[in-house]
C-alpha cells in the first residue's frame, strides 16, 4: 500500500509540474500578430499575408476524388 501511495503522489506532482510549464509557457508566449504589429513595417506584415485565397471567389469548396 505504501508504495502505491508513493507512486500516485509523484505521477500526481509530475503531472502538475508539466502543466504549470505548459501553461507558464502559453502565457509568456507572444503571438505572431503582435510581433508583426509591434514592428509597425507594413511590409512584413504584407510578406506575412498569403498571395491567394483560401476559398474559390464562388465560396464553394466541391471534394475532388484523388486516384
């Protein structure tokens, strides 16, 4: 029983050490939006954007079978 007990409090503290890094870590993370807007260069956050749409100009998106 003792060593059960031993097992489960250290799984137990090693699970909220990780998810304390985890989450220390998205809030000290900053995201790309505002590194770009931070640097205020119009021209980077034009080399960020992407040169075409996603969606066709239609807005339907049709599956195509791949053979």
């Amino acid at each position: 029983m003792k060593f059960e007990t031993l097992m489960l409090r250290g799984l137990f503290i090693a699970c909220m050490a990780v998810c304390g890094l985890i989450f220390g870590a998205m809030l000290t993370t900053t995201p790309a939006s505002v590194q770009l807007t931070a640097s205020s260069s119009v021209g980077a956050i034009l080399l960020a954007a992407p040169s075409s749409c996603a969606l066709p100009p239609d807005g339907v998106v049709c599956p195509q079978p791949r053979g």
